[in-house]
C-alpha cells in the first residue's frame, strides 16, 4: 500500500544522509518535499501540517544541524513523528477481560468488509487468544448478508445466530445476547447493517442496537482504498457511535495509504486491525512502528519473523536446521523452503518487510517477476524423480529435457534452478565447516526458525542478506 510513499520519502532522506553538515534551508528544503509526498499519498491536509510544523520545529535546533549525523538525525525525528501520527509505539489490544459475552459491535458503510472482517475477527481470536465467538448478522437490507455470515461461520467453525426471517436489527441483537450467553461464548460480535452513505437511519439503527448491546468494543471498519473518502466517513461515525477503534481492510491494496496515515488523528480512536488479503485468516494486529519503518524503508523483520514462526512447524524447522548443520541439503529441501516462501506471502511481501530490500522490490518489478516464479520452481522439482531430487548429480542432459517438459518450462529454467540449488548447497557445507550446529546459531541467533528459511539470513546469511541467492533479478550473490 505504501510503496510510492515509501520511495518518495526514501528519496529524500538519502539525499539529507548523504550530506556531511545541513543548513537549516535544507531542512526545509527536505520538509517541501516531505508534504508534497504525504499529500500525494492522500493524507489529510491538517495531518500534514501538524506533521511537518512538528518535525520542523525539531529538526532545525542546533543539537541537530550541528551534531555529527545530522541527516540520521532527521530521519529518526521524522520516523518518531510517524509513530506518533499512527498511533504511537504500542498497538492497542481488545478489550476482552470484561464479564462474557465480550459484545464487540462492527460498524461501517456497505462495501467496506465488515461481514468478512467480522469472521476474520472470530478466526484470531479462536486461533491467539483461544476465546469462543458467537457471530449474528444484524443486516436485514442487503440480500443474502446474514447467509453470507452463516458461510463463513461454517468454513472458521464458529457458531452463528440461527437466522430468523423478517426481525429486525434489535430484536435480533435481544436474541444474539441471549444465545451467546445459553452457550457460555466469550464474545458475541455483531455485524451491523451499512448503507452507500452516511445517514440518519443508519446513524438511528446503530444507537439502538447499542443501547441494547452495550459493547465493550466498537470497531469502525473502513475501507483503505477509499482514499480520502475514507477519512469523511470515519469522522461522520466518530461524531454519532462511541467507537472504541478501527479495522482498516484491504491494506494489502495499491491505495496511497492516505487513509491509515490520517486515521487516529481524525477519529481519535486507534487502528487495532489490518486486513491484508482475501483470506480469513489476514487480519493482523496494527503495529504503528513497524507500519513507520515499512513506510521509511528500514523494514519489518519482527512481524516476518512473526509470519514464519506462524507458517513454518517447529519441528520441521529443527530437522531442516540438523540436515544443513551437517551440510546435508537437497533439492527436496529446497522444495520446502520454496513452498514456506510461498505460503508467508510470495517474493513480494518477504521483500517488502527486510531492510534494505527496496532495491530488490524494484528489480523484481522491472523484470516482470512475480510469485509466479516460486510455482513454477516448485513444478520443476515436481517433475523429478524421487532419487533425482534426492541426488541431483544424475541430472544429465536428457533428464533435463524431460524434467522440462513435464513442467512446461525450458531447460535454461531448470538450470538456473539447479544453479541456485548448487549456490545454496555451498552455502550449507560452509554452515558445516564453521561447526555445525554452533556455526548455524552464530548466524542465524538462534538455529531455530531463521535457520530452517536460508533465504531469510541476516547479513552474511546463505541468502546475502536477502532473499535466495541466484533467483533471477534479486541481486543475490555471484559466483564466478
């Protein structure tokens, strides 16, 4: 979502880093270009200027313009403000302590996501905090609304509120408490009805469903691609519904990022939720400072480590470690570390979260490369045999053809694959030489799940600091 905002500013801070001492014109000259980035990014015009009037002011102080990094200094001012602007360091957690059913009320327009977002919700909070969610649909103007909450009630396995047709939003919230309660659910979440607009009715049926509710939590759910549409229609609700917080969905979008950046300024209220793909299980807590560096180009290894200790089994990923520990490494494991990248989000999003990586992003964009790659990887090794993948010295020239052929792919593609295959091989006998177990924990931490991902090593890594040396146009390392 934020990568033309993220360029423009990286842009822009390069040229202040590079610089030996600035003057305070430069300052300013930096913060022309800082606003004209957030407003072109669809920022609320107030936002930006409360902004840029607060890094100014810092900036421009003499423990800056005359300390010995002055450019990094800016940036770190610049990167505390954006904090600050999102939310500030901490995320804010539900509140689910109060006496069950926990009521959390999911208001919004219509199209904004709240009936998918209401079952991504009941999903993470069966799957972290281990709570029993009731979901009843109060939505009785748009067709099928409520046999859309039952479907996916069924595919997450969380009961729903048998329908009953012809009542009406607060009958059916009288009879959504007293289910949650007769079968003991810890929170009972109700998708509210939206309309194309805000309105009086709308406004009327939220405050009555409220008054009989009484939620603990009330979560505004806005539609990031809105732009700054988005920001009208949250400052309409914030006027009229005690809202407790906001889900922002489709942040996996190409939207400027607008919307998130001028969220808790205008309502006040905290971003809780990220929805980020079609999926019922995207929906992640907001982190305001790892949403700040992503935006800054410094990176998100927390939430990626986060994301691959979700992904990948423990105890594949302490076989995987012993197996390159002993310099042991085949094309059966390199199917596994194909598939892992692929499931934690394709080339793309692993790109997008390390440090450093803006550059390979954009390579991989130039060449036309997407996560297709990864499929088409996975269907090479598909097509050999057992001992092949095994003992990938038997591929000679005619198993080459036939191996590309049942993928659908040409021999070059099979042997830059085996090309990578070899680099990474290497790689792991080095891993060998350097002790083995002790040698992996001393470039990975820990020897743990960093281990089981080459692709992901830190500097000096198997993967160059990146991603899988010799996938094409990533810049991994050469070998002559």
């Amino acid at each position: 979502m934020f990568d033309s905002l993220s360029d423009r500013l990286t842009g822009v801070f390069d040229g202040l880093r590079g610089r030996g001492a600035l003057r305070e014109q430069d300052v300013r000259d930096a913060m022309r270009e800082v606003r004209i980035a957030l407003l072109e990014a669809d920022v609320a015009l107030p936002v930006v200027r409360r902004f840029i009037d607060a890094v100014t002011e810092k900036a421009i102080g003499s423990e800056v313009l005359k300390s010995v990094t002055p450019g990094q200094q800016v940036v770190k001012i610049v990167s505390d403000e954006l904090v600050e602007m999102l939310g500030g360091e901490e995320s804010v957690p539900l509140e689910l302590e109060a006496k069950p059913p926990v009521v959390i009320m999911m208001v919004g327009l219509q199209g904004s996501g709240k009936t998918t977002s209401t079952a991504k919700l009941a999903k993470f909070l069966k799957e972290k905090h281990g709570k029993k969610s009731m979901m009843a649909s109060l939505d009785v103007n748009r067709p099928a609304a409520q046999e859309q909450l039952a479907v996916l009630g069924e595919q997450i396995e969380c009961a729903t509120l048998p329908i009953v047709a012809g009542q009406q939003p607060v009958d059916i919230a009288r009879r959504a408490l007293d289910a949650a309660k007769l079968q003991a659910a810890d929170v009972l979440l109700l998708d509210t009805a939206g309309r194309l607009h805000v309105d009086e009715a709308l406004m009327a049926e939220m405050k009555a469903v409220s008054s009989i509710s009484a939620p603990t939590e009330v979560l505004l759910v806005v539609d990031s691609l809105t732009g700054q549409d988005a920001v009208n229609v949250a400052k309409s609700f914030t006027e009229e519904v005690p809202l407790t917080g906001v889900i922002l969905t489709r942040m996996d979008g190409d939207a400027r990022g607008g919307a998130a950046l001028s969220m808790r300024h205008v309502t006040g209220k905290p971003i809780k939720f990220a929805g980020t793909g079609e999926k019922l299980d995207a929906l992640e807590t907001f982190h305001p400072k790892r949403v700040a560096d992503r935006i800054l180009g410094m990176g998100d290894v927390v939430s990626l480590v986060e994301k691959a200790a979700a992904t990948i089994k423990e105890e594949d990923a302490e076989a995987l470690a012993k197996r390159m520990a002993k310099g042991q490494f085949d094309l059966n494991d390199l199917r596994t570390q194909l598939q892992q990248m692929n499931q934690m989000g394709g080339l793309g999003m692993l790109a997008g979260m390390m440090p450093g990586m803006k550059k390979a992003k954009a390579a991989m964009a130039n060449s036309g490369m997407d996560d297709k790659v990864l499929v088409h990887m996975d269907a090479i090794i598909g097509s050999m045999t057992p001992k092949e993948r095994a003992n990938p010295a038997l591929l000679n020239a005619k198993r080459k053809r036939r191996i590309a052929a049942g993928a659908g792919k040409e021999v070059q593609d099979v042997n830059k694959l085996l090309k990578m295959y070899q680099e990474m091989s290497r790689a792991m006998k080095q891993i060998k030489k350097m002790g083995g177990l002790k040698g992996l924990a001393a470039m990975f931490g820990k020897g743990g799940m960093e281990a089981a991902m080459p692709g992901l090593g830190g500097p000096g890594g198997p993967g160059g600091g990146g991603l899988p040396p010799g996938l094409p146009g990533l810049g991994g390392p050469k070998r002559r």
